[in-house]
C-alpha cells in the first residue's frame, strides 16, 4: 500500500521534472507559489488512493481493463480431499468440509480455512493471470494449526502449499491442489460463496450448512 510518503515523493518528484523541462525548453519556470498547494494535493490523491484500494477496485466499470484482480471477498464452502491415512485405522480419510474467509483491498488479501480440527492462515500468496485474461490462479503458503488438544496426538502445526483456478467473471469456484511439509497432498474446492464474513468454523457451520 503506498504511504503518505510514497505519494509526497512521486508528487514532487512530478513537479520537479516538469519544471526542469520547461527550463531546459527555455520557457518560464512559474514562481515560489506554485508548489503552496502540494500539501493539499497529496492529502487528496492519498485519500483518493485509500478509498479505490479498499472500495473502488472491485467496482465493475473497472473490471478487466483497469484492474485485472478477481474479487475473491466473502466466505466459501470448502471440499478437501487429502491422501493423509489415519495411523490408528490404516484407512484414508474421507473429504473434509471446512470454510474459508477472504478479506480482500486491491494490494491485500488474507484468507483463513477453518475446519473441525484445524485452521490454516496464509503466510504468503500471488495471485497470476493466466494465458486468457479472464482466468486467474491463486496460489500461497500457509500455516495450520490444529486445535491444542489434538497437537502431539495425531496432528502437528505445519505448512503446506496451494494453487487454485479462479473460475468464473465474478468468481463462483475455486479449484485445485494443495501440498504440505508433512508428505501428504489433495485436492480442494471453494464454492457456494456468500458475502457475509464468517471468522470461526462454527459459526460459518450453523449459517451455511442448510
């Protein structure tokens, strides 16, 4: 996100090019009064600048020409399917159901996957534009932790990998594969979004599992 900083420095340093061509073309170069307004003029650029990076971004007379970032926002229903096998039963599991909730601005974005047993958070992601302009893929790393009474038992904190296909224009699926530290790996599916963030498992269990 660019800071008050960041946009002083452009902003001037705009000026100061501009002023240097005109002395270079011999032409006046304006007074000591021309640069008063700068204050004013870099608080409503970074105002301007806050309000698109959080709001405008996803609105879609912007979409696809201004920005290319698909609007992931929302809380999704999530499919797992892992190649884990249950030590005590020699059998592979069978799909987990979970719930993932995307905050997202135009230079951020944060997703949590909740399960029964588990929550991942994302350490690190990109999102990259695919060879059709219209389809995205997400791709991150995470860390899950299982919940304290399971850690040492059968499950421990470790991180895994992603990558999701961005279906749809706005997006109605997610889909792809994930891969962890610990040898295991699987298949994931993000449908059925609603807008409404759920930031626990249970409460996004007892609002969308009718």
């Amino acid at each position: 996100m660019l800071t008050r900083l960041h946009i002083s420095s452009f902003v001037g340093l705009t000026i100061g090019v501009w002023l240097l061509a005109l002395w270079i073309q011999g032409m006046p170069v304006l007074s000591a009064d021309f640069v008063k307004p700068f204050g004013v003029v870099v608080g409503l650029i970074s105002l301007f600048i806050t309000i698109f990076n959080k709001y405008m971004w996803s609105w879609r007379m912007f979409r696809g020409w201004y920005v290319k970032r698909p609007d992931l926002r929302g809380t999704w229903k999530v499919e797992l399917q892992s190649s884990w096998v249950d030590p005590e039963t020699g059998e592979q599991v069978g799909p987990i159901v979970g719930y993932a909730l995307i905050r997202q601005s135009l230079t951020f974005l944060s997703l949590r996957l909740m399960t029964k047993e588990s929550r991942s958070v994302l350490v690190a992601h990109s999102i990259e534009q695919q060879e059709d302009d219209d389809l995205f893929e997400l791709v991150g790393v995470y860390r899950n932790e299982p919940q304290i009474e399971l850690q040492g038992v059968r499950s421990e904190i470790h991180h895994g990998s992603f990558a999701l296909e961005v279906h749809g224009t706005p997006p109605y699926e997610l889909q792809g594969h994930y891969w962890t530290d610990r040898a295991t790996r699987g298949s994931m599916k993000l449908k059925e979004r609603v807008k409404k963030l759920y930031d626990t498992y249970e409460h996004a269990h007892r609002e969308m599992s009718n």
